[in-house]
C-alpha cells in the first residue's frame, strides 16, 4: 500500500483524508438505495472548466432531490478548489483531472421513511483524465449503437436531475456492446426520439445545420452547452428538435459531447456509414474552436497519452 503522504487526498463530509482511507458505510443511502447526486468537471491546464455550472447544476439536482448538502454553493466551491490544490503534485505538465462530486442522503434509518435523517455524505475525489480509451475515435470517428432498454420518461425521473443511480445505462451501454465490443450507445426515448448516450449528448448535423435533442428526454449537459456557444460563435444553425434514427441515418454528421472527451466523432451509426464514413467538416471546427476556447488542443492531449 502506498504511504499517505503519496496518495490523492479526498473530502469526505468535512475531513480531508487520504485515498485509501475515503470510506463510507454499507448504510448509507448511497449504497442501500442508489440514492446520491453526481457531478463530474474536468480541468484543462489543471484549472477546471465550467466548475460555476457544474456547482449549478449540482445544488439543482440536489433541491429537486430534496437533499440538504450542508454547505452554500460558495462554500462547495472551495472546499472543490481545496481538494484540486490537495493533489495538483500528482498531474504532470500536460495532464489533466477529473474533478468528482458525489452527494448522498447519508446514513439510513429503520423505518419505512427515505426523507434525509441525518447529514448528507459528502465525497469529492480527483482521478487522472485517461483519454486512451477514445483517443481514437477523434480520427476514426466511433460506431453509434441503438440499445434495446430506452431512457427512463422524464414523468418517472427527469434526466436532468443527475444522479448515481446509473444501472439504466449500464445496461444500456451493455446491449450496444452486444452488437459490436467498441460501441458507444444511444439510447431512444419511449416514443423512439433520439434521447442521450450513457454519459454525453448527441447531437447530428444536416444540410449545415446542427440539431440536437431538447432536455425534455435527455440531461442538459455542461459539454452540450458548450457545443451549442461554439456553434453560435461560428455562425452554424442551430435547432433542438426531437430526432429519430432516420435523422442519424441519413445524418451528414453525427457527434457526442461529454466531460472528457469534449466531442466524440461517430462515423458508422447501427452498422451504417454516416455520410462518407469520414470524421466531418463541422465537427472538426468545432473541436478546434473548443481548443482554443480552453488553450488545450484537445485531440493531441487524447493522443499523447498512446505512447
């Protein structure tokens, strides 16, 4: 085991503690019910990107949760930059983090009441930005796979509140992979609408315009924001519009944003082609205005990490 002076720190409910020591109880809601709030931001240059947004979007998901954190967005912030200052010696020159909070109800109570009884469970961890995985994909662009579970209809648990309990998109993710090991997935809606992948949105691009789903069935996403500036700075079209698998069929181009990979190209969509099977002209000006907006070439980063 490593010594604790050389482990990543970790904020768990009002203590910095080493790591391997960032333990929580069986009992705790997050465990027995699945039951916490989630936010993941990642650094460029080892300064955050969107951290406000992301702390926005937290305390939402937190309020319509009805979960009391215990501490004021101000104070989040700091002890977030706290933890990030704590293990800044662990990133080399060009690495980047992952910044991760998790927020549960804290410990159960017996009885048949799930309302929070006691201090919330407060974790924020930082983990290395491990961009091998879709490296590749910037270039190559990936194969978008349709799954056979749907999202679950916003009447039963709006997907903009974003929360842990992730078994719907593990399972999700799971049958794409039937189809093909390397799939990213897509899930659709109960009415057959284009909804999200497991972690990012989806968005397609027609006749020069670029659409994307509404939130009405998908998560608003920080990267999708993102997305939708850069757009409007390069004076592209937008529209958010329901979409079907026709519309990514017969897309010119098809993308996904998300935390860490920014945009992820995808070049074949259900064993199909997307257009010429190329990565397109828009997506690549939009991952390079994202560069620049961060000062990160965000492919190069990607593929450093190869070897």
């Amino acid at each position: 085991m490593e010594h604790t002076t050389q482990q990543r720190r970790v904020y768990l409910s009002g203590k910095m503690v080493p790591e391997s020591e960032a333990k929580i109880s069986i009992f705790d809601s997050a465990v027995m019910l699945g039951d916490s709030l989630t936010e993941s931001t990642r650094t460029f240059r080892h300064q955050p990107f969107r951290l406000d947004d992301h702390i926005k979007r937290l305390f939402r998901s937190l309020k319509v949760a009805r979960v009391d954190p215990g501490l004021s967005p101000v104070e989040l912030t700091r002890v977030t930059l706290e933890v990030l200052d704590a293990n800044r010696s662990f990133m080399g020159p060009d690495d980047d983090c992952w910044i991760v909070h998790n927020i549960s109800r804290g410990l159960m109570k017996p009885g048949p009441s799930v309302s929070q009884q006691n201090s919330a469970t407060i974790m924020i961890f930082t983990s290395p930005m491990d961009l091998r995985g879709w490296a590749r994909y910037y270039t190559e662009g990936c194969h978008a796979v349709t799954s056979l579970s749907r999202a679950i209809p916003a009447q039963s648990l709006d997907a903009r509140i974003k929360n842990r309990s992730r078994l719907s998109y593990t399972l999700a993710d799971t049958e794409a992979r039937l189809i093909d090991p390397d799939a990213q997935c897509i899930l659709l809606d109960i009415h057959g609408n284009v909804s999200e992948n497991k972690g990012g949105n989806v968005f397609a691009v027609m006749d020069g315009q670029l659409r994307t789903p509404s939130t009405d069935n998908c998560l608003a996403g920080i990267s999708r924001q993102t997305a939708l500036e850069l757009a409007a700075e390069l004076q592209i079209p937008v529209r958010e519009m329901p979409l079907q698998p026709y519309d990514l069929y017969t897309a010119d181009e098809v993308f996904f944003t998300s935390t860490p990979y920014c945009i992820m190209p995808a070049t074949k969509f259900n064993g199909l082609p997307v257009a010429d099977g190329q990565v397109g002209s828009i997506t690549k000006q939009l991952l390079t205005a994202w560069s620049q907006r961060v000062g990160v070439d965000i492919v190069a980063q990607a593929q450093r990490q190869l070897g």
